[in-house]
C-alpha cells in the first residue's frame, strides 16, 4: 500500500458496492452517501458484493487513485454500520488489504516505561 500522509482518514463504506463503478461512481457515493469531500485527501473503501472484492479510491493531490483488490481463498473482513460508513486507521486498512481482521489491530492504550536497564 502507498504511504498515506499524516492525518489522513480512512472510511469504510459499510455494506455493498457496485463493483463496475469507477473514480466517478464511486466519488458520487463518498460525496452523497458517506456525506464526505472525495478531493479531501481522505481515503475511501467500498466492498463487492460477494466480499473478496475492494476499491480505495484517494486523492493524492495530483488526481484520483483507484486500488482494486481480489482476494483468494477468503472474504475482506467488513463492518456492519449504521451510519454507512466506518473511520479505521492506515494501519487497520493494510491489515484488511492483507485478508486479515483489521478488528484486531488496536493502538496500545499504555506503553509501560521499564523502571531499569536490563
């Protein structure tokens, strides 16, 4: 995956999307159903309909990127929003990009000093 710049937000498009839909479909969805700016520098994942399908679409500051993804063998682990969308971090979305469940990849929430050298 592209390093994403500090600060970038990345959206999950809960539910499914229509995988024939290209940089201008899929900016359509980002603007009137997840109610977000496509040429915001934040990232957007949709999911095809069976689920071993993803497009990330982003806005580098030059022009649209479009990342498609097949996996094998699995699914792409994905929420289940009320809302329509779900903010996960760059590194939850390269765990979901490697097949595994982003769900478990969490920021330590104490970093525990050692008291001594060993």
């Amino acid at each position: 995956m592209i390093a994403l710049p500090t600060g970038t937000k990345v959206w999950l498009a809960a539910g499914k999307t229509d995988m024939r839909k290209g940089f201008d479909g899929l900016s359509a969805v980002a603007q009137t159903v997840l109610r977000e700016t496509p040429l915001s520098g934040h990232v957007f994942v949709f999911r095809g309909r069976l689920g071993d399908r993803v497009k990330v679409l982003w806005w580098d500051g030059q022009g649209m990127c479009l990342f498609y993804k097949r996996i094998e063998k699995t699914t792409f682990v994905w929420p289940a929003a009320k809302d329509g969308k779900v903010s996960v971090t760059p590194a939850q979305l390269s765990s979901l990009l490697e097949g595994m469940d982003w769900r478990m990849t969490r920021a330590a929430r104490h970093v525990v000093q050692p008291t001594r050298a060993l």
